[in-house]
C-alpha cells in the first residue's frame, strides 16, 4: 500500500441509527485520517440492497455484468486502497447488512476468480482491509468464550485472506451498551487512532 496522503480510505458502516456509537466512530476516523481522502459509505442511509437475487448469481457464476448497484461499490473499492469496517457485533458477527454487502460485492471475477480447472485466484491484492468493531460485552467475555478468534477466523481469514487483500488493523471498542463515560471516550480514541496509525503507515500496529 502506498503511503500517499493523497490514496483513498473507503470507511464502511452499517447501522440504523445515525446517531449511534457506530456513526460517531466512523467519523471520528475519518477525521483522524483528514487530510488524506477518505469516503464514507453509510449502507443504511444510501438503501443499499443486501439481498443475493438470481442476477447477482448469474453474475457470480459468469464472472461479470455485475447489478447497476454491485458495479458502483466495485468502482468505490478500486479507488481505495485501505477499506475499514466499522460495524457493532450482532450475534457474534457482522449485520446482516453488511454480510449482504459482502456477499454481493466481493464476488466471483472482480474479488476473486475461481474454478474447478484452476482452482481459486484472489484478485484484491492491492488493498488493506481494516476492522473496527463495536463489541457490546467485555474484553474478557471475549477472551473467555473465544468470540474474538471466532470473528478473526470468520472475516480475517475466511473473508480478507480469501480476496487476496492484506489484513490491517482489528480493533474492539469494548462495552459499548454501556452509559457513556469517560473510559468509553478512552476507547474510542485508541481504536480511532489505532486504526488511523495503520492506515498512515501502511501496515497495523505492533
């Protein structure tokens, strides 16, 4: 990845309420990360469809003449180089909204090519995937019931290794149904400036 200031952040949230924890992390990050170019797709607001419809696999399987709306978030994506993911944690995954965004988006012949002939390709080599997730229970509930490992295995190798792109930060916001308070602005700003660090250097921090 580049270390322009000038390559593009593609920030990704999905959640409903506009006045969320969410929302504010996502642009507080976005701030942190001024005045390189960032973008900030709200999937909510702009009505994104998650729904997999027979088009989309057809597409799939031809590798090409992707949906009107599946061709408008590839041409976000190949502007950026880094993507973040700023999402809550529901049931221990993402939102079924940006799982649809996923399952729609990075698809078979511009995420990755695969075939039975040749076996799979990954084709996003040349962006950085970071995750920013805001966790309702505590760290060491995490800890505990190996819910973080579940989530890196599921988005970091089953879905940022799978395209080919180079993993970035991961960072928790722990605790977040908590009262706001002066721990929960804390860890906001380390996750912000973490994620923001790795996006300046190119790479996650230590």
């Amino acid at each position: 990845m580049s270390t322009d200031d000038n390559a593009l952040t593609l920030v990704v949230t999905a959640h409903p309420d506009p006045d969320s924890l969410t929302h504010h992390v996502a642009e507080r990050l976005a701030a942190e990360l001024r005045p390189r170019a960032v973008e900030v797709a709200d999937l909510h607001r702009e009505r994104f469809d998650p729904r997999f419809t027979t088009e989309d696999r057809r597409a799939y399987h031809k590798g090409g003449n992707y949906p009107a709306d599946v061709a408008r978030e590839h041409g976000r994506l190949e502007r950026a180089t880094d993507l973040v993911l700023v999402f809550p944690v529901y049931w221990w995954s993402m939102p079924a909204l940006l799982k649809g965004w996923i399952d729609r988006v990075f698809v078979n012949g511009w995420a990755f090519e695969y075939s039975a002939a040749s076996g799979l390709h990954p084709k996003l080599q040349r962006l950085t995937t970071h995750l920013l997730l805001i966790a309702g229970a505590d760290a060491g509930a995490y800890e505990r019931h190996g819910y973080e490992e579940a989530l890196r295995t599921q988005i970091e190798h089953g879905i940022v290794d799978y395209v080919g792109s180079r993993r970035g930060a991961t960072v928790f916001i722990h605790e977040s149904e908590q009262s706001p308070s002066t721990a929960t602005a804390a860890s906001v700003a380390r996750a912000v400036r973490a994620v923001g660090e790795a996006v300046r250097a190119g790479s996650p921090p230590a």
